[in-house]
C-alpha cells in the first residue's frame, strides 16, 4: 500500500510545487491588491521555500518529476530574484584585474545623487552624506532647519540650497526655480538648476514602512496592507502630475524611502511615466536598504527619466540610520534614451 501511495505522492507533490510557483508568478505579474500580503514578500524567499521542498520531495520519492520541480524553482529563484542582477555585476567586478582606489570614485563630470533616511531627526545620521562628495542630496526624517543649514553650507559652501517639508529635504548646489510639498510631511518637490545651467525635477518621498507580515492569517493584515498601497499608490500618482504626456520636462528624478520592495504595484506609475529603476539599470551590489545589517528589502530606490544616464548605484552602511544609504552615480544626456 506504501508503494502505491509513494507513487502517486511522488507525482502529486511536484506538481502541487509547480502550481504554487505558477500562482505566485500570476499574483506579482498581476499585482492584484487582494493578494498584496503575498506579493511584498521578496521572490527568492518564495524560491528559498520551493526550492527546499524539491529536496524534499526528491529525497523522499527519488522520481523524475522531484528532479525536474527542483530545477525549475532553481531557475525561477536564480532568474527572477531582483538581487541576481547586482550580484551578477558585483561579481564581474570581483573579476577586473584593473579596479579603482575605491568603489565609489567615479569620472570626471559624473554627478552623484545620495538618498537616505535619518531617523527621528537625527544629525549625525545627515551628516553621512558629507564623506560622499554628493552633488544633490535627499534626506528623509531630516534635522532642524538650523542643522540642514549647516550641513548645506558644510557640502557647498555659499553656494549650497535647501528645499524642505515638515520631515524631509533636498540639498544641492545650484538654484531651485520651483519647490513644493504637496499636503505630505515628507515629500519634496523641487527644480533645480544645476550651476551650468540645467534643469531637474527632483521628487523626494517618503512613505509609510509596508512590508510581509507573519501574520497572514489575519483578515487585519490584509486589509492594512492594501490600503496602504491603495494610498501610496495615489501619493504617487500625485506626484507626477501631468508628466509623462508628452511635453517637453526637463530629467527627472523620483527617489528616497519608497517603504514597499520593488516589483510592487506602487511603482506601476512610474515605469508608465517613463522612469526606470536605477538599481536594474546600473545596481552594483545587494541593492536591499532594510535592515541595515542585513537588508532584506530594497525599500529605498532611485527612479530616473530616459534623459538620466546612470552610472553607478550602490548602497553603504551606516550606523547611524535604519536604512543602507543609497548612492547613484549619473549624467544628463544629450538626447533621451529609446525606452
């Protein structure tokens, strides 16, 4: 009776396996809001799951069919996972027999954007961004207004601007023609006008945390989550306004503490703006932000208009914040990338 049984469990659980990987490509191709619970949890801790009870199924049954579900969780994990690509590009760095000094020099004419979150006003965290050699640099849960002052005049002397709401800032050198926030503490909205002459839009947001729960059987959880993405989802759409219809904007950079890991329905917006995700783009390590010391979630991102080209991005430690600070590297095209 076991040897009957083993059989038809030796088929019936691969294909259970397979089914489930299908269901979760369907909700994140999808994004439904009903199922955001699901769709926040990062993709390689579904192949993880998948991927381990192939081994198991293998194991115990010893089939073909085992064999082949384990292989294609390993492909799924290896090429759907967003963490793969700056892995992928950290190793052929790894790999250069030629490196520079240090990982975060760049080129001559290279301007560098910096974004990251202070946490309850802290100073020190702010101060971060002064070793970075920054050219524009978004704080989120920033300082005192005093405190951003100092640390303007500290990166660019006279010369240094400041935008500011209630809990965020955007410092740069230049001049801002426009800046607004708009009914949010934490976003700025800011154009730049960099000291040659050229135009940015600069977006700095800062949402609300929202991420998995263990909680999953709570019908509460569910509905927070979703109507979190229902609201930042809006907040976003806010943001860009009117861009994307076809009217001559100059470059444009949405960035800071996005609260939600890529892939999500939030960033759906953008990418139909025309923005793209700096990380995919030119991301030279791990990517995630959240937690510090062992980031799990790419929470914290950099979205950049076609007329953007970016260099570099990576993230660094710090102690003095909850977040990896984020770094991206860019220069203004002549001409706007085809999408």
């Amino acid at each position: 009776m076991w040897r009957s049984a083993k059989k038809i469990l030796g088929s019936l659980v691969p294909a259970v396996l397979l089914s489930f990987l299908v269901a979760i490509l369907v909700c994140r191709l999808n994004q439904w809001d009903l199922v955001v619970p699901l769709t926040l949890i990062p993709f390689w801790v579904w192949g993880s799951l998948g991927t381990l009870s192939s081994v198991v199924s293998w194991l115990t049954f010893r089939n073909a069919a085992s064999f082949a579900a384990f292989a294609i969780w390993i492909l799924a994990t290896v090429g759907l996972s967003e963490e793969t690509i700056g892995i992928a590009r950290e190793l052929r760095y790894a790999l250069r027999t030629e490196k520079p000094a240090s990982r975060f020099d760049r080129d001559r004419g290279v301007l560098r954007l910096v974004t990251l979150h202070c946490c309850e006003r802290n100073e020190t965290a702010a101060r971060e961004s002064l070793s970075l050699a920054p050219d524009i640099v978004f704080l989120q849960g920033t300082p005192s207004e005093d405190q951003l002052e100092e640390i303007s005049t500290e990166l660019f002397g006279l010369d240094g601007i400041t935008a500011r709401s209630e809990t965020g800032a955007i410092i740069a050198r230049g001049k801002f023609v426009t800046q607004s926030s708009p009914g949010e503490p934490g976003a700025v909205h800011a154009r730049l006008r960099l000291p040659d002459g050229d135009l940015l839009d600069l977006s700095n947001v800062n949402f609300d945390r929202t991420l998995p729960s263990w909680r999953l059987w709570s019908a509460d959880v569910w509905d927070d989550l979703t109507l979190q993405r229902k609201g930042h989802r809006k907040q976003i759409r806010r943001y860009l306004g009117d861009y994307g219809n076809g009217e001559a904007y100059p470059p444009r950079f949405v960035a800071g503490h996005f609260g939600t890991p890529p892939g999500d329905d939030i960033f759906r917006p953008l990418a139909r703006a025309g923005l793209r995700d700096a990380y995919r783009l030119r991301g030279k390590d791990w990517g995630n932000t959240y937690p510090p010391g062992y980031p799990v979630y790419r929470i914290d991102q950099v979205w950049a208009s076609p007329e953007i080209e970016v260099i570099a991005l990576r993230t660094r430690f710090s102690d003095q914040t909850p977040h990896r600070i984020v770094i991206c590297d860019f220069r203004l095209r002549a001409e706007p990338e085809e999408p």
